[in-house]
C-alpha cells in the first residue's frame, strides 16, 4: 500500500465503529446538534439503507426528506422511487433523464412516497473534518454495510 494512503486507511475501521456506536436518530426530528462535516448512514428497522457524505450533515439529511427537494439534492429517496417504478437505467437523453422522469405522475407519487419513509428513518452521523477520509469512508461503510442504495457507477 502506497505510504500516503496508508494513514487514512487505518482510520477507517475505528470510524465505522463509531458510526455504529452513534445513538440513532430520527430524521424528522434531527436535534440542531447534528452539524458539520461528516458520514451520515440511513437505516429502517435495523437495516442499513444508505451512506452519505457532506459538509453540513444537518442541511444534507433534510434534503432527502424535504417535501421540495429535487432529484438533485433527495438523491436517496430518488434512488427509492426508481426502484418501486422500474426506471432504473439512468440516460443522458432527454427522455428518460432525471428531470424528465421526476414529472411522470407515477415517478412523483413515488419520489413523494419515498421522502416520507425516508422522515421515518433513523439516522446515523459521524464527524469527518478532511475530505479525503471523508470520501474513503463513505465507500468503506457502504460496502461494509452492505447498503443497497449506495451506488458508485458513472452517471
């Protein structure tokens, strides 16, 4: 392993444990503590659904559940609805795009749908200053955790 790399990967396990330790949360009720930059982690009924990363955790966790949020910044539950309606292949088209899809009835009943369970989830948060940990942890955890909606195919 290459010695600049080395350090931050021996970082990783102690915060995937601390991830893991944190008290779940509920994302509908995020105490205002919840701040900075860091790793979040969705889970519903002990399941692992979802790492995310950010600069602002608060701000960012809103965004998935925010009836208002587009496809853009409600990534997860976007990530949800394409799964429950079948229009998973993304395309750089304008059919079949992102915006696109988000104003067929049935995508936006079920984007809707999924920021509402979403609200019901809990969550999971660790403070992660430096980017480059930031960025390797959030792939460390979601392929520990097995996440399902965790993708990290090109778009």
């Amino acid at each position: 392993m290459h010695e600049r790399v080395a350090p931050y990967i021996a970082t990783l396990d102690g915060l995937l444990t601390g991830l893991l330790a944190c008290p779940a949360m509920s994302v509908s009720d995020l105490p205002s503590s919840v701040s900075g930059s860091g790793i979040y982690l969705f889970s519903e009924s002990g399941r692992h659904l979802y790492v995310g990363r950010t600069g602002n955790l608060r701000q960012r966790i809103q965004q998935h559940q925010r009836d208002g949020s587009k496809h853009n910044a409600a990534v997860f539950a976007f990530r949800i609805a394409r799964e429950q309606t079948g229009r998973i292949r993304a395309t750089y088209r304008t059919e079949g795009s992102r915006a696109h899809i988000e104003q067929d009835p049935a995508f936006a009943h079920a984007f809707r749908a999924a920021k509402v369970r979403i609200r019901g989830m809990d969550v999971r948060t660790a403070i992660v200053q430096d980017p480059i940990t930031q960025a390797l942890f959030e792939i460390y955890a979601a392929v520990a955790l097995a996440t399902p909606h965790n993708s990290f195919e090109n778009h």
